[in-house]
C-alpha cells in the first residue's frame, strides 16, 4: 500500500514570515513537501520564520511550475476565493493531494483553476492570510480523516518541554 502524498504548492509567494509559517504548519500536519514559484521568496528567504526549522526535515523547493509533471495519483486542489468554488466544510479531501494557494497579494492563475480537479475556499468575511489559510485546510484534512491520530501519547511528543500539566482525573 502506497503511503499518502501530501504536498503544499505557494504561488509566488512574497513574504517569508508567511513561508515559515507554512513551513511550521507543514511540519505539525506531516506535509510531505512544500513547493513554490517566483523569485519573491528566495530573494527574501534569509529572514525566513520557520521556527521549529521544518526546511531541514520537509523539503522546501523552488519550481518553474506547480502543475506541471505531476503524477496522475495526486489531485490537484486550488485554496482561493474564486467565483464557483467549493465552501471547505463541505468539501472531501482526496487522499493524495498538492493544494495550490495563491500570492498574499493575488490569485491563482485561471489555467491552473482550469487544470485544479477542485476549487475550494475558507467561508470568511474577507481574506485569510497565507499561512493563516494553509493552517485551516491542513486542520480540516485532518478533522474529517477517519484515521485520526489524536492521543496523549501525541500531546506528550508535540508540546513544549515546559508544559507537563494534566487535566484532573487523568
């Protein structure tokens, strides 16, 4: 059985506190990879905030475009607020996936909405930011998987070394 292939595809992105940020996010959600265009980000990379230093563990890589030679196993799903497109709640995530987001201060290209084989968006009142966005897809990916992998085992290896507190009874 073929392990499932998660990957997240930045548009040109321009700010990398944003790309840290998904990079962190990509980390606590297990993305496989996180992959960009443009030349924005590289120029900007040395005050990238990646704080938990995800890029060393999830390759983080430039490419001339998302969609091309992509394997007909993974689907792809566009994340934007675009005319027609699926609200997050009600959408099912396929189980090998390249969610494309766009620019913080654009949008996705029409011939990759038209190449997408879903449109979804975060039902808000105006827009989400980048990272912000990234965060809520990879959360309701794993709301709505039936293997769910929540446990106390779990909070033990994902929280701070600080933190040791318990609920009462427990």
């Amino acid at each position: 059985m073929n392990k499932t292939q998660v990957s997240i595809g930045l548009i040109n992105p321009k700010s990398p506190t944003n790309v840290g940020a998904v990079m962190r996010a990509a980390g606590c959600y297990q993305v496989d990879g996180v992959f960009y265009t443009g030349q924005r980000y590289a120029k900007a990379a040395k005050f990238n905030t990646d704080t938990k230093n995800r890029v060393t563990s999830i390759p983080l890589t430039g490419v001339d475009s998302l969609i091309t030679n992509i394997s007909s196993e993974i689907k792809v799903v566009c994340v934007d607020l675009v005319e027609g497109a699926i609200p997050l709640p009600e959408y099912q995530h396929p189980e090998n996936a390249l969610y494309i987001f766009g620019p913080e201060d654009g949008t996705i290209d029409q011939d990759i909405i038209d190449r997408a084989d879903a449109v979804v968006y975060v039902p808000t009142v105006g827009c989400m930011n980048l990272a912000a966005s990234v965060n809520v897809l990879l959360y309701d990916r794993l709301s709505k998987n039936a293997t769910n992998i929540a446990s106390d085992e779990l909070i033990r290896k994902s929280r701070d070394t600080n933190n040791t507190v318990k609920v009462k009874g427990n």
